[in-house]
C-alpha cells in the first residue's frame, strides 16, 4: 500500500472497515508513510468508530447518489485507491469501477458477479468447487424448515442471507424455535420469510478468516 498514499475507504463504521483502518495505520507507521485516508459511511453513529483522517456520510449503497458521492470524494480529495467495505458496497464499486478508472483511482476489484454478500450464493459457489462448507437450506416457506430438521437434524443455525456479523442468526433446536425466530423478525419488519437462510450448526470456537488472493490463488490470510 505503500505506493498509494491517498486513500477513500467506504463502510468504515462496520467492523471489517475499523480492522483495515487500523492495519493501514499500523502498517503505514511500521514502514515509516504518511497517509491520508477518506472514510464513509451511511450510518451518522457508526462513521465515528474509525480514526480516519476525514469522514463523511453518504446514502446507503442501492441509491443512484452514492457512487456520485463517491466520485465527488475522489475528486475532491485527489484519492489513489478505493477500498470499499463491505461486499455489498464492494459489489456496487465493482460494477462501476469504470468511471472510477476514468478518474484515475484503482480499485483492484474482481468483476461484480464474483463478490457475493449473500451467503446462500457463497455456500453453492464454494460447494460446486469441492469446498466443506455447511449443509445449508434457502427458506422459501415454513416447509423448508421442516424438511431442513428432518434431513440434517438438530440444532440448527438460522441467519439472514445478506449481513455482516451473524445477522438474525440464532441457535434453534426445532422448527417450532425456527419458525418463531423468523415469524418475530418478520412481524418486527426487520426480514422476510425469504431473507433467511437454514444450516448445519457447527459448535466450538467462533472464527474469522480474513484472506487475500489473486486469480484463484491464496497469497496471505
């Protein structure tokens, strides 16, 4: 990172945009640069968990004037390097990172159809390609839930298909606690039936893997 000294990272207040704020700072300091980094987020709360050297808030990433708000930064700022956080703004970036090129800022995404924040996506991408991955069920109607138990057993891990952080995902131990789980967030307007996702529980530790690679090949985790 080194080469790129003026720096627009999005989605700051989450806890994936906090850790690379604070990575790019450490390692910025053990290699003796100075940067200058630009920070946003859509949430007026969390864009201050982030010690960024500018911060600003922007609409949520599916509105037309938050790619236009991006481009203003950059312009503004005279940026280098956009590194959105997380995948769903990291999806959106991808999609324009043409005008971004035109612009003279590096992204260095993958093409947008490879960046899948939902998760039902990401676990028949990997599972086509001989991954481990969890058995996992999409929850189309209170049936699915049912056959889910009865195929896989029990207890099983119920989550949102799009969110970071284990969104609405709860430990259940039969369909009646699925099923209520899923019936309180949708009453509650915070998912619908569809937006969940059902899966094989695996217990033990919570751990996070963080991983960089380069046409198909792991370079650092």
């Amino acid at each position: 990172m080194a080469m790129f000294k003026r720096l627009l990272i999005t989605g700051i207040g989450g806890i994936g945009g906090v850790n690379f704020v604070r990575a790019l700072k450490f390692g910025s300091k053990m290699l003796g640069e100075k940067l200058f980094i630009v920070g946003t987020d859509h949430n007026p709360y969390y864009i201050l968990f982030s010690h960024v050297d500018v911060r600003y808030k922007t609409p949520k990433h599916g509105d037309p004037l938050f790619i236009k708000t991006l481009i203003k930064l950059v312009e503004k700022h005279k940026l280098e390097f956009l590194h959105p956080h997380p995948s769903v703004e990291a999806k959106v970036v991808a999609k324009n990172k043409n005008i971004f090129e035109r612009i003279g800022i590096k992204t260095y995404l993958p093409h947008s159809e490879n960046i899948l924040p939902d998760k039902f996506e990401t676990y028949k991408k990997m599972k086509a390609n001989s991954v481990p991955v969890p058995e996992t069920y999409s929850i189309k109607s209170f049936n699915d839930i049912e056959e889910s138990f009865k195929v896989l057993g029990k207890p099983l891990w119920i989550r949102v298909r799009v969110g970071a952080g284990g969104k609405l995902s709860l430990k259940t131990n039969s369909p009646e606690e699925a099923k209520l789980w899923i019936k309180l967030n949708t009453m509650q307007g915070r998912a619908k039936l569809q937006d969940f996702i059902i899966q094989e529980y695996l217990p033990g530790r919570d751990i996070a893997f963080d991983s960089l690679w380069f046409k198909g090949k792991l370079i650092t985790s």
